[in-house]
C-alpha cells in the first residue's frame, strides 16, 4: 500500500510513502503518521490511500502511526481541502491550524490517590492510636474532620510520607484509600449554572419556527438573526440546541471574544449539563488534548468557543451558530491559513448539510447585503426580551463641555460624572467602556516634538503604571522604568497623554472612593479563572463599576447595569480603512445594548469630539437601517466589499528598500489583468513597520459584477502568486496572501 502525506511546510506538494505492513490497518485519511523528509523526521497527515503510486522514484516508508483513530473525520478533511484551495495554503498547513497543538489521542489523565474516613470506628481504637502513634492519629483527626474524600497529597504538610501513613490506617480500619482520575479542570471559565425560566414573545417564537423545519431537512440551511440588542437570541439558541440534541446531531457555538464564554456557558450548562465542553485559547495543552478526545468520542454533544472552536471533530453535526458575527475576531490574519470563522462556518454547513444561524444586533454589511440578496434566510427581533425599553441617549460635545467648565483635557464629563453618582445611589450598576489599555497612550517629548516610539515597530508605546512599564501592544516589547528625558534631544519635558484603562481607573478610584471599582482588559485578563472572576463578580453585584475595553462591549447581560458610558467614541474613527465606520457604529450601538436590559430604564452618556460625524450621529440614534444604508452607498461608490471580491498581498522584510523594491518588481509582472479589477500599489501599510519589519501592501479589488463568484479573481492570484518565491529572490523578505481581508491597516 502507498499514502500520500501532507506536511506543515509552505509546500503544496504532497509526498510518497510505502506503508510497513504493521500499519496495514491503522492507516486511514485523516492519520497523523511521522515520516522521513530529506534528513528530517517530520509529523504529517495522510491524505490519500492507494495500491498503485505515480512516483516511480526510490520511495520510502513511513516511521510510525501516531492515532490509533483518525483524529480528522471525512467531513472535516473535505473543509481542510477546501481551506487549502480557497485560501491557497498548503493542506498540510491548514491541518496544522485545524488540530490543536501538540494533541495526544493516547492521552490518559493522571490519577491521584484519595482518603475518606471509615465511619464505623470503635472509639477505643481511636484512643489506643493516640497513645501508641500520635501522628497515625493526628492524621486521622484531619481525615475524619474533613467529612469528605481528601486528596492524599495534600496532606504532606501534616507529615512527610503521607501515602505510607495512609495504607497503615486503612491496614487498621481507620480510613479507605482508593484513586480518582483528574480530569482537566475547565470549570474556571464558566459561571455556575444559570438558571431561567423562558416564555418566547412572538418574534422568538415566529424565528424559532423558522429554523426548526431545517434541523428536521438535514440541509444546509443559513440564517440571519438580526435581533435588538437584550431581544433574547441566546434563548433562540438554546432552544434551537435543545431540538438538535433530540435528534441525536451535534452543535458548535461560535464566540468571538473569550470575555462572552463563562456567562453563556453558565446557561447553557444549566440546560444541558456535562454534555457542554468549551473551546478556547486559555485552555492549557492538556485540557485541549483531553476535550478533543472526549469530542471525537462523543461525549460532548455541544461545543461553545472562540474561533478554532468551528473545527471540533463533533459527530452528526446539525446546527452551527455563529454570535456577534460581524466581529474581525473570527478574522485569523496569522499564520496561514488566513481564514474567517464565519465563513469557514457556512463551507462546513454547506458539507455536512447543517443549519447555519449568523447572529448579531449590528450583522456585518456583508451578511446584510447577503440578506438583501437572499442568500440568507432573514429573522428579526425587533422587541426587548421582557418588555424591557430602549435606553435613553445623551451625547456629549467633550469640546463644548470643556470650553464651558473651563477644564480641558477632561476624561470624565460632568454629565458622565452625574449619571454615575445617580446610579449609585440607587445600587445600580455602571459599565464604563475606554478601548484602549494602559496608563498614558502617547509619550511626546515637548522640547523636539519627538514621540517616544518602540524601537521594532512605528507604534507609541504604552506607558502602563502598574509596573512602571512602557509597552508595545503590537510586538510585546517592553521597557522598565519611566523616562525622564528624550532619547533624541535629551529634552526633559516628556508629556504623557491620553488616557487609557488604567488612567481612567485612577479617576474613578479618586472620584469615587466608596465604590467598588473593577476593569477588564487583556492585562487584568490574562488568564481564564481572572476573568471569570471579575465577570462574575460585577453579575453578582460585588463590583459597582465594571470599566473595560471592547471586551465588555457586547454580547454580556447584566440585570442591574443601568448605566453606560463611552468615555471616547472617537478611538479609532480615522484610521484609513474601509471598515473603520461599520466598526465604530457596532461598537457603541453594541455598548449601548448593554444599558437597562431589565425592568430598571437604562441610560447611555456617549462622549464625542464630533457629533456631527455620520457614525455618531446614527450609532446615538440607535439607528441601524439607516447607517447601513449609508455605509452600503459609499462602499458601491468606492467598488469595497460586499460589492467586489478583494485580496491583499503583504510583502514584508527587515529593510524598506528591499521590501519596496520587491513589491515594485512584483507589481510590474503581474499579467494582464481582466475587465473588472482594480489593482492599488503598491504602497506602505498604514503601520509600516511592526515587529521589525517594514511591510508594503498590494490590494485587489475585482468586481462582482464581472467576477459573481470570485473565481477570477482567484485564478489571478494564484496564477501570480503561487511559486513567486522561485521567480524573485526574496532574501530575507516575506510573501502572505490575505483573501477577503477585513482590514488594510
């Protein structure tokens, strides 16, 4: 027998092996096995099985089997060819990316050993060990006193060998000794079971009837669930599951940031017990390694989880949702392959024949548009789960404000400050939303003009004051200490500006000192059982202020926050990009939703420079439709997606002439290019230079008009494209190809 196996390596080629016949019968599609590649031994993934091989050449054998079972069913390899074709990765990378890290299918938990106390002791047998062993004894006491099964080596405090010890008093009658698996323990990321109970309004129950008859079908089936914010879509999800489980398929829920996993586990464990696992990259090696297992085992039949969660090995898949759709964090941009979730959702829909929900109160333009078209199946929830009320607006004109008070450089406007004052006399909850972390954002120096940047990428750094440090958020570089002069002039007037979590944080403490104060970013966050805590802190009412980033911008419901405040709207409004609208309006359109979900009215204080702005104007308005229809009109006039198909090429090196130079070069070979295409560069990335190394950018932007379905597009890409590396030297310069980008930054 032959197989032909797909390495990790930039590669499209597939290599040639014959099979030892011990392996006979452990081979299948989808089998890690390790082979020899040149001088190397290398993990790869057999994609094919034959009697016959083309190869004529000397072949060799493959080394070993590392799956007794083939960790990747048909279905998912067919989605990894796909992944391969469409987003021009080599198979052997996308299977890379498709199974986690390091996974073990012979993976046992380890045991430990427990001890209990025997109940039915004889108390002269008690007193008798205490005058001839005293720390037999003591030991005892503690087992006894515990009233429950202790983990025996916890116990080494208490005396050196406890095991020893143990065996003597269970040899005595005292005690039982007996082991326990100890499974991964991913109880940290989830709330405790949520409990509710759930009468549908009618639009729930007119979408619920909607997307029930497609579980029934067995058909790709894709929706659109556009509903309100607060209007009860996680309730539609349960009980879409709920009729998906009685029919013996499976369900993947897709989350887009690991802040919305605990609150949305807790109900649905509160429904469906231990057959939920979660998926996400807080998970250590051996909890992913161990869920994966259990998943391709069947024992989980609901997976709820960041991004990779779309690739779990769930049997009888019938029903996929995907929350918060729009966000760019389904978006992976490195490494290869560069996918979307979304859309790597809906392909493995379309193979394994599953209902496939998008879901959003703020849906991407490109899901809209898709609606427009009928290519999705549209439901609406326009109503507040509960009879709950829209909260009330109120913009502030940070400029205006300033030149009244006098006080410029404000952070916190007086309204702001009064509404918060309110709201905690009346033992309600604020969520206050900065998205951006750290202390001071900018650090000028006022003698040059000089703005203190990292020295691997044209980025400020950081200043964060928890730790002295100044840190760069986009390659980790970090610097201990605060400077006190310019590294260019030697200028001692540095100015540190703007404000970010931590500088907004400070305020509140000194503002309001009686209050419990809390923030949730990526550096309070760090790890899952941190951020559990303080979600489920502010849930439970410990916290009277919860202050964060987008993190908390979507997707929570907090009964008692009444209160949300944007402290800048602006962040980010004027970054050259086509999407930066779309996603200023979602962002506080989203924020917003998360004001009064309950019977307490709501109120939301947007801060603004420029209340004019079209984005702030609609998003404070609340006014989706008509944003939308804006937004549609521009990207028309501008040919941007959803009206054209578009690519990106990255080149990418350690000296900017070089890079400039390639991309220049490159741009003057590409062939004829057909009706329809537009092609813009080369030219410098808005951020130029990150992680040391200077970065140039091609775009490509084919016309659906021309190209329906983005084939042409396709073929001139990897026409140009694939083998460029043997048609140019590269040097110490890089290639990526990013399809369907959601960024040009």
């Amino acid at each position: 027998m032959f197989v032909e196996v797909a390495f990790p390596i930039s590669s499209f080629q597939t290599f040639s092996y014959k099979v030892p016949s011990k392996f006979l019968n452990d081979l299948h599609v989808g089998t890690r096995v390790t082979a020899p590649l040149g001088r190397r031994k290398l993990q790869g993934i057999v994609t094919n099985l034959s009697n016959k091989s083309i190869y004529k050449g000397q072949m060799k054998y493959i080394t070993g089997v590392i799956d007794e079972v083939p960790v990747i069913s048909s279905e998912i390899w067919a989605l990894i060819e796909w992944m391969s074709q469409y987003y021009i990765t080599p198979k052997g990378q996308v299977a890379k990316a498709v199974l986690p890290e390091s996974l073990s299918m012979r993976y046992l938990p380890p045991k430990y050993w427990y001890v209990q106390p025997n109940p039915i002791v004889d108390e002269e047998d008690i007193s008798q060990l205490k005058h001839r062993a005293p720390k037999q004894y003591n030991l005892q006491q503690i087992i006894y006193d515990s009233k429950r099964p202790v983990r025996v080596g916890s116990l080494s405090d208490q005396i050196s060998n406890p095991l020893s010890v143990c065996r003597i008093l269970e040899q005595k009658g005292f005690v039982d000794l007996f082991q326990k698996t100890s499974l991964p323990d991913v109880t940290g990321f989830t709330f405790a079971p949520i409990k509710k109970h759930v009468s549908f309004n009618t639009d729930q129950r007119k979408a619920v009837d909607k997307i029930i008859p497609s579980l029934n079908g067995k058909k790709y089936s894709p929706f659109l669930l556009h509903g309100v914010t607060g209007s009860g879509k996680t309730e539609i999800y349960i009980e879409v599951v709920r009729c998906c489980l009685k029919q013996d398929q499976s369900a993947i829920i897709l989350l887009p940031e690991i802040s919305l996993t605990p609150q949305i586990a807790g109900r649905f464990k509160a429904v469906f017990g231990d057959t939920v696992a979660l998926w996400h990259s807080k998970l250590t090696k051996a909890q992913r390694g161990w869920t994966w297992k259990e998943i391709c085992r069947g024992t989980f039949k609901v997976v709820i989880g960041a991004r990779s969660a779309i690739f779990s090995p769930v049997k009888k898949l019938g029903l996929i949702v995907i929350d918060e759709e729009q966000e760019s964090s389904f978006r992976q941009d490195a490494p290869a392959p560069r996918y979307h979730a979304r859309d790597v959702a809906l392909m493995r829909g379309t193979i394994e024949k599953s209902t496939v929900i998008l879901s959003s109160a703020t849906p991407s333009l490109e899901s809209y548009y898709n609606y427009l078209k009928e290519k999705l199946t549209y439901l609406y929830l326009p109503k507040r789960f509960g009879g709950a009320k829209y909260p009330d607006v109120h913009v502030v004109n940070m400029l205006k404000d300033q030149e009244e008070s006098g006080k410029y450089g404000l952070i916190l406007s007086g309204l702001l400050q009064d509404k918060i004052e309110e709201r905690l006399k009346k033992n309600e909850q604020v969520l206050l939303l900065q998205n951006r972390r750290g202390y001071s954002p900018i650090i000028r120096c006022f003698d040059c003009g000089e703005t203190v940047l990292c020295p691997y990428c044209k980025i400020s750094l950081t200043y964060h004051q928890q730790g002295s440090l100044l840190r760069c958020h986009f390659c980790g570089h970090v610097e201990t200490g605060k400077r006190e002069s310019c590294i260019h002039c030697g200028g001692g007037d540095l100015k540190y500006s703007g404000a970010g979590t931590q500088r907004v944080e400070s305020l509140l403490q000194e503002t309001f000192p009686d209050s419990n104060i809390d923030r949730l970013d990526m550096d309070t966050a760090k790890n899952g059982n941190r951020l559990t805590s303080i979600l489920e802190n502010f849930s439970s009412g410990g916290i009277d202020i919860l202050l964060g980033t987008q993190m908390i911008a979507k997707g929570l419901d907090f009964p008692n926050a009444t209160l949300v405040g944007i402290i800048n709207a602006d962040l980010g409004l004027h970054l050259p990009d086509f999407r930066t609208g779309e996603r200023i309006f979602q962002l506080i359109y989203q924020a917003s939703g998360r004001a009064g979900r309950k019977n307490k009215p709501g109120e939301v204080v947007i801060q603004t420079y420029m209340p004019d702005n079209p984005v702030i104007k609609s998003a404070s308005r609340l006014n989706l439709m008509k944003y939308y229809n804006i937004a549609l009109r521009e990207r028309e006039e501008l040919n941007y997606p959803p009206f054209s198909w578009m690519a990106k090429v990255e080149l990418s090196g350690p000296s900017a002439y070089s890079v400039e130079e390639l991309a220049l070069c490159i741009s003057k070979s590409l062939i004829k290019k057909y009706k329809g295409l537009d092609i813009l560069g080369p030219s410098p990335c808005y951020l130029e230079k990150l992680r040391n190394q200077y970065r140039f950018q091609i775009v490509f932007k084919s016309l659906k008009t021309f190209d329906i379905n983005g084939r042409k597009l396709h073929s001139f890409i990897q026409d140009n494209f694939i083998g460029v590396e043997t048609r140019f030297k590269l040097g110490k310069n890089k290639i990526s190809i990013h399809l369907d980008p959601q960024s040009l930054i």
